[in-house]
C-alpha cells in the first residue's frame, strides 16, 4: 500500500473519521488546510486536499480523477463494492453521459416550476401543523418536524414511489454514506439492515410500482424513447432515492441551525424572504457542508499543489474545508453571513458529477424557509443540539428550537 | 445584498476570467474547403465539459456566429476542434475563418449544447454526408472505447473534399469512403439492412442525404435514428460581445453590461448577487427571468423549445441580441 511519492507532502495522523472529528471536524480541517495544498493522511496512507483551489480543481477533473473506481475509500478496482454502482456517482464518461443527461433534464429548474406552487403549499401546511399548538411560543425538533417532515412529504410524491416502507429512505441514505468511508463502528452497525435496505430500495425502482406521474416514471420514459437502456432505468431511479433524501434533510437542518444561532441573519432574511432564501440556504450549505468529504482516484500520476498523485491512487476531497478556506471566503469564511455571495462553493461538488438534484434541494429550502418566515418571528435554540454521526455527512440527529410566532 | 466587493476580491475571476471566449491556437488545412481551427482557453483553463454531437457557437471578430460541432478529444480538457467548410455563398461565417482567421486571434465561443447527444446501444450505423463526418468523428471513438458493433458509411463529393479520411484509416473495414465521383450515390437500404434492436442510426450531412436516411429507415423505429440537419446559415441573431444596457425591474435600476463583463459581474457590481455556481452555462443555479428583451442565449442547458420560450437566461454567459436590451426579474 505504502509508495514512496506519498511522502513529499507533510502527514497528518488523525483519523478523519474517528466519531470526535465527525462530531467536529472544524480544528482538523483547520489543520490540514494550514498543513499545504496536499496533505498526506497517515491512517489511510493516502493523499487528501483541503484547500478550495486544489478541491476545485480535483472536483472538475474528470479525466485525471475518476469516480468508477468508488468515490468512496474502497477501490472498487480492487474491492468489491456492497451494492451494484451507481450509473451516475460512481461512473465515468461515456458511460455517466446518458443517465446524466436524462436526469438532468428531469430534475432541471425549467422542469421543476410545475413542482413550485405545490411544494409552497406543502410547506405551508406542514409549518401551520407544526405551529398549530403555539400562540405564541411553540418548542420543536427541527429535525425530525421540519428538515426531515419537509422533504419525506414532497419527495418520495415527487418521485412516485408508494407511500409504504417511506421510513426506509433515511436509514438506506445513512448507510449508504457512511459505507463511502472506512469499516469504522458506523459502517458496522449499518451492515445488519443493509441488505434488506438495499432490497427495499430496489423494489421501488421498478416500473410497475411507480406512479405514472413522477420522476421515476419520466426516467422510464427515457428509456422508452431510447435515450437509456431498460436496465439502466432502474439504477437512476435508486440514485433519487439513494442521494435525494438525507443530504436535503441535513442541508435543511443546517439552514434551521445556522438561522436560530445568528438572529441577525434570521431578521436579514426576515426582510426580503423571498429574495434571501436562496442565499440563506447556500450559504448554509457552504458553512456546513452536509456532505463533507469525498474521494476520486487517479487515472495517471497527477501534479497537483506541486506533489504528485501516483496512478491508480485515491485522494480524499474535503469539501467542508474547501467551503471554509479563507484563501477563497476571506478572514470570515468561518462565519455563516447572508451578506456574503456563497457561489461557487462545493458543498454541491462541481464540474460533471455536480449534485443533479441541487435545483431540488434548493427548491425544498426555498418553500420552506419561506412558509417559517411568514409565521415566525425569530427563533432560538431551545435545548443543546446534538450531533449525528456519518462517514461523509456533517447532520443534527436532534435540534431543539423555540419558535417567537410573528 | 450589501454587499458590493469588487467581483475579483472573491475569487472569482481567477476562477473563469475567460468563460465565453477561446483563443485560435491551430488552422490546418483538413480537405479541399475544409479548415480545421484548434481552440483554446485563452489563460490555459479547462474549456466547458461536452459529449460526442455537442456543439458550440462561434462568434467571429467579423460579429458572425456559427455554430459548428465539436470534434476533438474531450478527455484534452483544455482545447477543442472544429472544422469548417467553406460554403460557396458565404460573405461572414465560413469565408471569414477560410481567408482572415489568424492563429493566435480571439474568438467568442457559447455551449456547447447537445441535441444529437449519443445514446447507450450495443451496435451503431453512422452515415456522414461531407462535412457532417464532424460531430460522427468523437462518436466513432466513443464507441470503440466502449467496444460496441459499429460502421460508418462516409459520402462527399470527391475524396479530396472529405476531410479526416487519416484519422478514420485507423479503423480498417468499418469504415467505408464513398465519393459521389467514384462510387455514386450512397447505397443507404444496403448499409442499414434489416431494422435491429440493439442497434441506432446516427446520420449527419446535408438535406437530400438526410432525406434519403429517412427513406431508407422508414421501417426502423423512430426511437433508433438519429439525425442532425446541417443548418448552413449565418445566424443573425447572434451577438459578438457589445454592451448594451439592462434594467433590473425590482429597483427600476439601468445598467450597462460591458463588453468584457458577464450579467453576473454586472449585475453584482451594481450590488446585486444572484447566486450562481459554475459560471460556464452548465449547471443552471443563475437561472433568471427575463421579462423584456431577447437574450443571446450561450448556455449549454436550454435546448430550442426553452430557447424559443424567450423566458429565461443564465447571467454567468448569456447575453442580449445586439442592439437589444433586457429587463430581468432581479
């Protein structure tokens, strides 16, 4: 496993994925930005990026750094991946072209307008639900009656898949992203219930058990035109539900969080809702990064930060550290600031494998956020909030709010 | 929002300074009438990601824009290749890059765009008519790479007038030459066959080639042939990069777009951010509505129907049809 080349570039030894930087993984990415461009990790023996340039330039770089071999830590060259690939995370052009290129149209902002008004009538129904106790003050966990109650009721209708076994799509989420990292405790819980997970994901791919109208039927509809094989059909519809759930649920969740801990930014956004909730939930996503690392491996030794990456070898990305790089953010790029131009961060990743559903997710967070601002005031935590834990996802398991009704 | 840094204390610049614009850095003589132009960046960047059947917009220093269809290697990230045919009526356009393109001299660039995009199949029938061997060309190496079943049947006038017959020797019996002045008409029922399912029909070249593939495939599913119609006109509407002005419709605020600015830059300098993202017409986060005004649309998402709906456009490329102005919902 050892090469020589890796040496060049200074080596950190902390565990990346050991529960206390999962719980916070601020100081080491503090760390490894400090260390140099390119960071060698001991505990994997690998080569890792933490600065915007050099995660940027990774990110885009299809050619040099390939996703078919796992974007995970496992080289699926080598190792045997847990569940069929995905068409689209793990797969390289030509064969990414066509899956993506249907999906993308599918879940584009042009397409998503039908989606618009309904999902703003949903939002404001869930938030009148959630309020209906309170006439002033009213305690909640956001987490599970807002950030994950949101997308469960808009997006398994939007993709048409039945209303039963709806409760699997977070725990297949979960395991799905902790298995990109190592066969930690978290990977090991998750391996009880995988299979069946995976099972049940499966089974709502099928055509016969998608509604006529939704995502996963227009996927269908794809290959009947021929634009995707039969066979490939099946596999996009997974990675709807594979990656469209829990990244939305933690990016809402982070929103929540970061505009019950600023009250400024919550009176800021309160002004001009509809203006700012696009810019309050990007920003959210770059201060947070719900989805915080993910790897490539080289196709051909690679300069990069003036080191080189050996063929054939994974470099771990850290995208929240990225997001957080006061070379591209500024001495405040720790600080969750609405007044700030989030774009062009990569909590959505960037280049050919840039999140397909992000238009979605945005959406989510617009009706939302839009739907609490009409109701609420201001809004402070109410309890400390607590961490969950996964290999790639930075998310609240618990987030204690206290709702000040307008 | 407040804030109205400067656009390059963010970084940005450094990110994409040259989104929209391309540097001349080869002209070769590819066959009789035809020109081969490398582009690229002009600060050495990855140039926007395409598959095989995209194409871009080229808007020349004589304000002419045409489009014409990538051909290179998309796994060289930082160049592409077209090729030009001289057309016999052409006054811009074509006769511009066959007798005052220089190396080294700029040119704007838009998309690509794809609408002949190559779709997964175990076995492909390519017909190229003359110059639309172009968009076959990456498709062919597409499908090796993949190693499915493929042939290509290639027609032009003479065989001097077809261009890239030493690239496509490489490929031995699955490619057939046929000029017009040695072999005649292109025997099309014959190189098609019977309809099969596992295989798709790619065709590319002038109307009465096309027009005869549609013929000949009328027994095929329509879902198995592929076609691009050579388009061989100067589009009109196509704008070099001129400023003109824009009214942001929530303040009532005009502003001019300079000429080596985006929307987006301009816009953010007049203290509006609109989020976006990949700044290269590709990921679709600037999407922003225009109210009044037609764009010049250089983004590589909207395809002719959204085009011809008129209702939105991407700030971080597109920009107004010259001597027009736009009003956005911003």
């Amino acid at each position: 496993m050892s090469a020589p080349t890796l040496g060049y570039a200074p080596t950190i030894d902390v565990d990346p994925f050991c529960d206390e930087v999962l719980a916070d993984p601020i100081p080491l990415q503090r760390q490894l930005r400090a260390a140099g461009p390119v960071v060698h990790l001991g505990s994997y023996d690998i080569l890792a990026f933490a600065r915007y340039e050099q995660v940027r330039a990774a990110l885009v770089d299809w050619q040099g750094f390939q996703s078919a071999a796992g974007v995970g830590l496992a080289n699926f060259r080598t190792e045997q991946p847990w569940r069929p690939p995905s068409l689209l995370l793990e797969a390289d052009p030509p064969h990414h072209d066509a899956p993506r290129r249907v999906l993308q149209k599918i879940l584009s902002p042009r397409a998503l307008r039908t989606l618009r008004d309904d999902w703003f009538a949903d939002a404001e129904a869930l938030v009148e639900k959630v309020l209906a106790d309170g006439t002033h003050i009213v305690e909640i966990d956001a987490v599970t009656e807002l950030a994950e109650a949101f997308p469960l009721r808009v997006f398994p209708d939007a993709v048409g898949i039945p209303q039963q076994g709806r409760e699997n799509l977070l725990p297949y989420g979960d395991h799905l992203f902790n298995s990109f990292g190592p066969r930690n405790h978290l990977v090991e819980a998750g391996e009880s219930r995988a299979g069946e997970l995976q099972e049940w994901t499966s089974a709502q791919c099928r055509r016969d058990v998608l509604a006529p109208d939704g995502f996963g039927a227009e996927i269908w509809a794809a290959a009947d035109r021929g634009d995707i094989l039969f066979d490939q059909a099946p596999l996009i519809v997974r990675s709807l539900l594979s990656a469209g759930v829990d990244t939305t649920v933690h990016g809402l969740s982070a929103v929540l969080h970061a505009l019950a801990t600023h009250p400024e930014q919550w009176s800021r956004f309160r002004e001009a809702p509809a203006a700012a909730a696009r810019v309050a939930f990007d920003e959210a996503v770059r201060w947070e990064s719900p989805v915080q690392v993910f790897f490539r491996t080289a196709t051909r030794d690679i300069e990069i930060g003036g080191r080189t990456v050996p063929e054939g070898h994974k470099i771990l990305m850290f995208l929240g550290a990225a997001n957080r790089d006061d070379r591209r953010w500024g001495a405040d790029a720790d600080r969750f600031d609405l007044g700030r131009d989030p774009s062009g961060h990569v909590g959505f990743g960037m280049g050919i494998h840039q999140c397909v559903g992000q238009h979605v997710a945005r959406l989510e967070a617009e009706a939302l956020l839009t739907a609490l601002a009409r109701r609420v005031e201001h809004l402070e935590p109410a309890a400390p909030p607590r961490r969950h834990l996964n290999n790639t996802l930075r998310s609240w398991d618990s987030l204690p709010l206290r709702l000040h009704l307008a | 929002m407040s804030n109205v840094a400067p656009i390059h204390q963010r970084g940005h610049v450094a990110e994409q300074a040259s989104a929209g614009t391309a540097r001349v850095t080869e002209i070769r003589r590819e066959a009789d009438g035809v020109m081969g132009l490398v582009l690229t960046d002009p600060v050495g960047d990855r140039l926007p990601d395409w598959a095989p059947g995209a194409h871009i917009d080229l808007v020349l220093p004589d304000g002419t824009t045409r489009q014409y269809s990538l051909c290179g290697d998309r796994w060289d990230a930082h160049s592409y290749r077209v090729a030009v045919l001289r057309e016999p009526s052409s006054r811009g356009g074509s006769a511009f890059v066959h007798d005052s393109l220089r190396e080294g001299d700029l040119v704007g660039i838009g998309g690509p765009r794809n609408n002949f995009a190559l779709v997964p199949a175990a076995r492909y029938l390519f017909v190229a008519g003359g110059i639309g061997i172009t968009p076959l060309l990456p498709m062919i190496a597409q499908a090796e790479l993949l190693g499915a079943d493929w042939n290509l049947l290639y027609g032009g006038r003479t065989r001097t007038s077809m261009a890239f017959l030493d690239e496509l020797g490489r490929y031995g019996e699955r490619v057939r030459v046929e000029p017009q002045d040695e072999s005649g008409l292109l025997d099309l029922p014959a190189f098609l066959g019977e309809p099969r399912e596992d295989t798709r029909i790619y065709a590319c070249g002038p109307a009465p080639l096309l027009d005869a593939l549609a013929t000949a495939a009328a027994c095929w599913p329509s879902s198995s042939v592929r076609t691009e119609r050579f388009v061989a006109r100067d589009r009109s509407d196509g704008g070099s990069d001129t400023s003109f002005e824009l009214t942001l419709a929530r303040s009532g605020r005009t502003i001019v777009v300079g000429r080596s600015e985006t929307v987006l830059e301009a816009v953010a300098a007049a203290g509006v951010d609109v989020l976006s993202s990949c700044r290269q017409g590709t990921c679709g986060t600037c999407e922003t509505t225009v109210l009044v005004g037609r764009p010049d649309h250089r983004d590589s998402i909207l395809d002719d129907d959204d085009r011809q709906a008129g209702d939105c456009m991407f700030p971080c490329v597109s920009r107004a049809v010259p001597g027009d102005r736009l009003v956005l919902d911003l």
